[in-house]
C-alpha cells in the first residue's frame, strides 16, 4: 500500500501534547532528547552521497538537509527556552526553514559537522530540563508558527517529537 501524503508529512503522527507533564513524562522526554543524536549516528553512518541526496517524498529536504534542519532548529530550540526564562510570554524567535535548507551550506556540507552540533546542542537542552524547576517548566512562550503559548515542558517535549519526526523522514528516504 502507498502511503498518504500525511503519511509521508507525519510519520510518528503530529505532536501531540500531554495532558499533564509529570515527572516520569519528563524523564521520558529528557531520555529521548538524550538519545536522539546517537541514533541518528546509527542510521547515518557510512552513507554515500547518493543516500544523502535521497527524499522521502517528492519535493521535500534531503537526508543531508534533515540533518543539518534539526541540528539547525535544535540550537533555535534551545534559545527559546532560555530566552522564555528571562523573558515569559515573549515571542519565540522564526525563521525561514526552507530558506535555510536552500542555502548551498545545507545542501552540501557535510553531515559530521551537524551531527556534532546536535550532540552538544541536546546535551545542554537535557542538562538545561534537569536544572527546571516546576514553577520554570510552568513558563510559556509564545510560538509564531503553532500560533499558541507553550510552556517549556510543552517545548521540551516538541524538541523530543522534532527529533523523532525527522529521523522518521530520513528512515523513510532510506527505505528502513
């Protein structure tokens, strides 16, 4: 059966918030941004540029520019929820993903030099989700393009999700 565009858009589905975050979600969370970069070491590894150069449907990024997106969009992430704790209900800053993921940089570089950026970048988002406080994991910014508040505990949980939605589009590309 051919998947649906949906299908191909949304792999694990779309993010989906919690009813409550509680200390066991959060871990949970915690664990899956810890672990996100080791797996997409594993499924990168020994790729040929053909494989980089792979879809997952018709007119979306390549292997190589999910890579560089999430790495990209991670280090967004992780500014956002600092900046939320210095200034709540502020605007969380957008930018152009897909102009991003244009720029020759994305569409060339090579992937080593993201997958070391994502591995420092959820090392310090963990880190940073372990020092919340319920009261700091209770503060909310505004997202431009969900157009709603999130909290931080909402936002740590989309880091989580992001990570396993693309790793999803580039298991897709690759026929995994």
């Amino acid at each position: 059966m051919t998947p649906t565009l949906d299908q191909l858009r949304f792999p694990i589905g779309p993010w989906n918030e919690k009813p409550i975050y509680t200390p066991d979600i959060l871990n949970e969370i915690i664990g899956k941004i810890s672990s996100a970069p080791t797996e997409y070491i594993a499924v990168t590894t020994n790729l040929s540029d053909a494989d980089l150069e792979k879809q997952y449907r018709e007119g979306s990024f390549t292997v190589r520019q999910l890579v560089h997106h999430v790495a990209d969009m991670h280090i967004l992430h992780l500014a956002r929820l600092k900046n939320a704790m210095l200034a709540p209900g502020q605007p969380g800053w957008l930018v152009d993903m897909n102009g991003w993921a244009a720029i020759e940089e994305a569409r060339t570089a090579p992937i080593a030099y993201s997958l070391t950026m994502l591995e420092g970048t959820h090392q310090r988002i963990a880190y940073l989700a372990q020092t919340l406080t319920p009261e700091q994991l209770s503060i909310t910014y505004y997202h431009p393009l969900r157009k709603r508040d999130l909290t931080l505990a909402q936002a740590l949980d989309i880091v989580a999700w992001h990570a396993d939605h693309h790793l999803a589009h580039i298991q897709v590309a690759l026929g995994k």
